[in-house]
C-alpha cells in the first residue's frame, strides 16, 4: 500500500513539470506575437513625425549667426517707384566766388582747400598793383573752401576768382531722367536718395525739374535739395527711389522673405523655437514688398532677410530623416 501511494506521489509530480514545461515553452511565443502585433515605429517615441511638419529649430543666438532678420507681419503700403541714378552738387545757391578786387601780388595765403571758415574769416592778402598797398580777402559766408587758386607769390587778377566758399549744410542731388519717363516725374514728388554709405536712405522731394536736356546723355535732369549733416560729399554718385504711387495692403512683408518649396511659394515663420514653412498667395508687389493675401496673419514673426539659411537646414533635416 505504502508502494502504491509512492508511486502516485511520483505521478504527480511529474504531470506537474510537464505541465509547467509547456507552460514557460508556449507562453513567451503568445507575448511575441502579442507584441509584433502592435503597430510599428512606437517603440522609439517619434512614430508620425515628419521634418516638414517639425520645422526647424534654431536658437537665438544660431539667428543672429546666421544674419536672419526676423520681422512681424502687418499692414504696410505698397509703392510704385522709378529707379534713378543721380550725383551730388554743392548747392550753387550757397556757394560764393572770392575774386581779388584788384590785379596783384598774392603775399600771404591763409585757408586751403576743404578749410571750413566763418564768415570774415581772412583768406588771402594781396597787394595791388596800382597803389603798392596790401589788401584783404575775407569770407564772403560760413562753409567750406571747396576750390583754391591761390599761391603766394602769384599774380592775382580780377578776372577770376581766387576761392569758392561753399555753404555744404544743404547739397543739391541731380538725378538723370530718360526722355521715356518725362511724363512721369513732377515736382514735389517724394524720393528716396541712398548714398549707399550703409546708413538708412534719405526722404526727400523733387525741388526742381530740368526744360532742358543733356546732348552728351539724353536726360533731363530732377534735383532734390537735400539737408547734409556730412554724409553727402559732391561728386559721389548716388541711387534714388522715386515715388510714382502708394496703395494699402493689409499685410505686406519683404520680397527678400519668399522662398520656393516643393513647387510652392512659403514664408519660414517662426513658431516657439521652431520655424515652419507657411505657404502663401501674394497679390501686388513693390521694389522692396509684397502684399500677402493668404497665408499669414498680422502678428506672425517671419524670416525676412538670410531666409534661404532656414530653408537649408529644412532640407538637411530631411534628407537626414529619409536615411
């Protein structure tokens, strides 16, 4: 009896380590398969996740490497203008010939050229011919000595003068204008003179149109009399803007800021830390603007100038993320 119930126990026992055997043999395969079920891509935490729709992040201080102008989108005007070329003049009406009174002997010579000189200020002595005595050239007005023809010892005649005195506190700025465009320049009209100097542009209006024309060049010239605080030297050549006409726009951001993208035109908006790529539909455009007629809201901060630099790490990125 005691046998029997021995080899019962052992039975038992053996079942039960069968059983557990096909227990541990089935059980992980049904949680591998449980598991190769689940959708792919989750198990690294960015399953759905695109470059495009991630943008591009770039701190503050990458921005300002980088050279990108950030602007805000809003209302602007846009502005038709008429390119121009032009040079700066001293202001013939400020400017004053010294001529000797009479024929002599230049004995002493005070001022050179490009002196600044208050009005009487001494400029030369000269000691005439006909009474033997010295006299003196003094500043006609306050400005700047812009031509000499004055050396010691040199005869003086009063047939021409010794000095010109130019006033250079205002300037006067020739701007050449093609028969093709007569009709479109009046006087009045606003412009805007840039001495290409790297300082802002210069407003200004039309003081003056030309009846006549200019044989060697073909063009009539349009002056502007412009205030000088000494930026504006004459001789130099300088570029202008030329108002025509100015329309409102509810948004209008800088022509610079459009770049192409996939076939489509997009604005790089900057959104937390992140730039996105925002497609646009323009309407009407200036030289320097353009208007946004979907796309953008007032408000958004967009990429303005270097947006090309936003748009190559936009395509690093993907290229990237498709290895």
């Amino acid at each position: 009896m005691i046998r029997f119930l021995r080899w019962c126990a052992i039975f038992i026992v053996c079942a039960a380590a069968i059983a557990a055997t096909v227990f541990y043999v089935r059980g992980p395969r049904g949680s591998e398969a449980a598991r190769t079920a689940e959708p792919k891509g989750h198990d690294d935490g960015k399953a759905g996740e695109s470059h495009d729709e991630a943008g591009v992040a770039l701190s503050d201080a990458q921005i300002s490497a980088a050279g990108i102008e950030l602007a805000t989108a809003g209302p602007g005007e846009l502005r038709e203008s008429l390119r121009l070329n032009g040079v700066i003049q001293p202001n013939q009406e400020t400017m004053v010939q010294v001529t000797p009174r009479f024929p002599g002997i230049v004995r002493d010579v005070r001022k050179r050229l490009g002196d600044r000189v208050a009005k009487d200020d001494l400029l030369a002595t000269v000691e005439s011919n006909q009474s033997l005595t010295n006299y003196e050239l003094r500043a006609p007005i306050a400005g700047t000595v812009i031509e000499r023809h004055a050396a010691l010892g040199e005869f003086a005649s009063e047939q021409r003068p010794l000095f010109i005195v130019a006033d250079l506190s205002t300037v006067w700025v020739d701007l050449a204008v093609y028969r093709r465009d007569f009709g479109r320049v009046q006087v009045g009209q606003a412009v805007v003179v840039d001495p290409e100097d790297g300082a802002p542009p210069i407003q200004t209006r039309v003081d003056y149109l030309s009846p006549f024309g200019s044989r060697d060049t073909q063009s009539a010239v349009a002056r502007a009399i412009v205030a000088n605080e000494g930026r504006l030297r004459p001789g130099l050549f300088v570029t202008a803007r030329l108002l025509l006409s100015a329309r409102p726009a509810d948004i209008a951001i800088k022509a610079a800021a459009l770049q192409t993208l996939d076939g489509k035109t997009v604005v790089f908006v900057r959104y937390g830390g992140r730039f996105e790529a925002r497609e646009v539909e323009l309407g009407a455009r200036d030289g320097d603007r353009v208007e946004v007629v979907s796309g953008l809201l007032p408000g958004d901060v967009y990429a303005a100038r270097n947006s090309f630099v936003v748009k190559a790490e936009l395509a690093k990125g993907a290229a990237s993320h498709e290895h």
